[in-house]
C-alpha cells in the first residue's frame, strides 16, 4: 500500500474519532441523571443453627437437619443475589432494602459480612416480633448513602383476634442524600388455612399500614413514602387496592392514595412467586405521590423491577423457571429464596 493511501486512511480514522468526541461531548451536554436503588426480598426462612423454641425444623436435630455448612451456604447465596440486584445501574447493591423472614439480628449481621456485601457497609434496622413462625422484618441500609432519624416498631394485632400474633411492620425514616423519605417494612398474615379465610388478618395488616402512611402524611402531605414487603396477597388483592390505597394508574392519584407499579406487570402475569403454575406478586414496593412526577430536581420514580434472573431459578423438572428455594420437602437444594427480590429505580438530575 503506497505512503499517501496510508496518510489518507490514517487522517480518515483521526476525524472519525474526532466526530465521536465532538458526539460525546454533545450527548453529556444534555441532562445526567443519579439512580439509586431499593429493594425487598423475602429471604426465605433465614434461620441460624442455634435451638430456640420456634425453630425446631432448623436446628442440626430438626428434620431439615439444619447445620453450620447449609446455613453460610445459605447466606452465600442471599449475599450473591443482593449484590445483583440492580447492580448494572447502582453497583454495590441497593441503597436500601427491606427484608422478611429473617429469625432475629445475628442473622443479618452475618449476612452483611459476607464477602459479597461488606464493602458495601450495610447497617441494620431490626426488632423482634412476637410472630408464630419466630421470623421477622428489617431494613438494611447502605450507611454512606442514608442517615436514619427515626425508627419504630408497630405491633400487629386483630381487635376480634386477641390471640392472633403476625409480623409487626417497620417504620424507618432518614435521609437519603439529604432527602427525607420513610420507609415502612411488612409481611402480613400468611393465606394458610386458605385465602377467604385468612383474608380478614390482611385486610387488618392493610389498615394498620394505611394509619402509619396516614400519620407521615398528617407531618408532612407531601412526604416520599415506601410500603414495601411480603404482603401475601396480589395488587388488585382489597387488603391492597382498597384498603391501603393503593393503584395502579400513577397519573389519576388522588390525594392520599398511593401507587403500586407493579399493579401493571401481575395483571400481565408477571410474578415473584408461583404456586400450582399460577403466579403472584406477593412482594410489593408502594410509593407515595410525593414519589411520582416529572420534577427530577428531587428523587422520583423511574421504574420497578423484578430480580427473576436464570441463577435465581428452578432449571429443570415440574418446576422450572419457578423461583429456586433452599428446600424441596425436607431436600436441600442450596437454592436462595421461594420469593424473586423486587426493586425500584429512583432518579434525579445532577
């Protein structure tokens, strides 16, 4: 090749590379944007080995045969999933995340010193309920990114049901990047003995929470509120859609009710957890108004997410595709969770 086909390629390939950073250049001229992420998931029986009287089935001795070696497997993988979670946005894992079905704080302080999540410097928001199955709820927070101000516990009872115990909800509030915003952690009564008729201790979790979204806003009517957790019912479910408030359509709310934007994706059949081939969206992130809207000056919602990637599921047999649990029967299956984690992106202009 002679010398001036040589001068004449090179100085093509230079205003090449010339006009992709002028392009460049011009793309970071418009508006930039920081996301964030937050997140639920149900862990799935989160049980350490030591024998208390509400966990018999994971004790070494227990007919899961529970011990040391399945229980940091176990945790092995809960670090691995949250670090994903969202991680091609928001590296590190998310921001915050609420949790369900942990046995106490040893558990999770285990968990977040795992290699995965360390460096991430999660702190805890954790107290115990009086539960039958001895599992609670709990905030995790990434320390460098949210200051908490305030922490409560809120118990849950039945007037008609004295005797009834479940979870009670988690009400956190802090400051994320300066932003004050509450965060409020559930995971309401469970449908065993069948839907109709545990429903009643659902619909008595959907007030309980709507009177703890109603006292944030009689504080501040325009507060960023998040209602996430296990609420074992779907989002057209009243406990839910009626007596929470929440909806699917965020741009007809009316004030004081709140959106649930994963309405939308279970009514396409979209799921977090499946039972005899028929999905649910059991784990919800809710936000309040002060949430919604094209004002990116603050945080905003930009879009919610399902965590169902291929590590996360059954790969073969009658229950492909379903979420991999630790379990099948008594089985091990050093799975991660029966629940696929959730998360929502928030954003605003930089």
């Amino acid at each position: 090749m002679s010398y001036n086909n040589l001068t004449s390629k090179f100085f093509s390939k230079i205003m090449l590379v010339s006009l992709l950073i002028v392009f460049s250049l011009k793309s970071y001229s418009q508006k930039q944007y920081k996301a964030v992420s937050i997140a639920f998931y149900n862990l799935e029986n989160l049980f350490d080995t030591i024998v208390q009287p509400n966990d018999m089935d994971f004790t070494p001795n227990g007919i899961n045969k529970w011990n040391t070696d399945k229980y940091y497997k176990k945790l092995n993988n809960m670090a691995d999933a949250i670090s994903k979670i969202g991680a091609d946005k928001v590296p590190g894992g998310p921001y915050i995340i609420g949790v369900s079905e942990i046995e106490n704080k040893s558990v999770l302080e285990d968990l977040i010193n795992m290699p995965q999540l360390k460096e991430s410097k999660y702190k805890i928001v954790h107290y115990d309920s009086p539960g039958r199955r001895g599992v609670d709820v709990a905030l995790l927070y990434r320390e460098d990114f949210f200051k908490v101000t305030s922490t409560r516990s809120d118990k849950f009872f039945i007037p008609e049901q004295p005797n009834f115990t479940s979870r009670d909800n988690l009400i956190v509030t802090g400051l994320l990047d300066g932003e004050e915003m509450s965060f409020i952690v559930g995971h309401w009564p469970s449908r065993s003995g069948g839907e109709k008729r545990s429903l009643p201790g659902r619909i008595q979790a959907g007030k309980m929470t709507r009177n703890e979204v109603d006292s944030i806003f009689k504080i501040n009517p325009n507060a960023k509120v998040f209602v996430m957790g296990d609420l074992n019912d779907n989002p057209d479910n009243v406990s839910i859609y009626e007596y929470l408030g929440a909806k699917g359509d965020k741009e007809n709310l009316k004030e004081g009710e709140l959106y649930n934007p994963y309405y939308e994706k279970y009514k396409k059949g979209i799921g977090t957890t499946a039972y005899r081939d028929s999905w649910s969206i059991f784990d919800n992130i809710i936000i309040s108004q002060g949430v919604v809207g094209e004002d990116k000056s603050t945080y905003k919602f930009w879009k919610a997410m399902i965590f169902n990637e291929n590590f996360l599921k059954q790969k073969s047999g009658k229950y492909e595709g379903y979420p991999m649990r630790t379990y099948s029967g008594n089985t091990f299956l050093n799975g991660y969770s029966d629940h696929f984690p959730v998360y929502i992106y928030l954003v605003k202009e930089i």
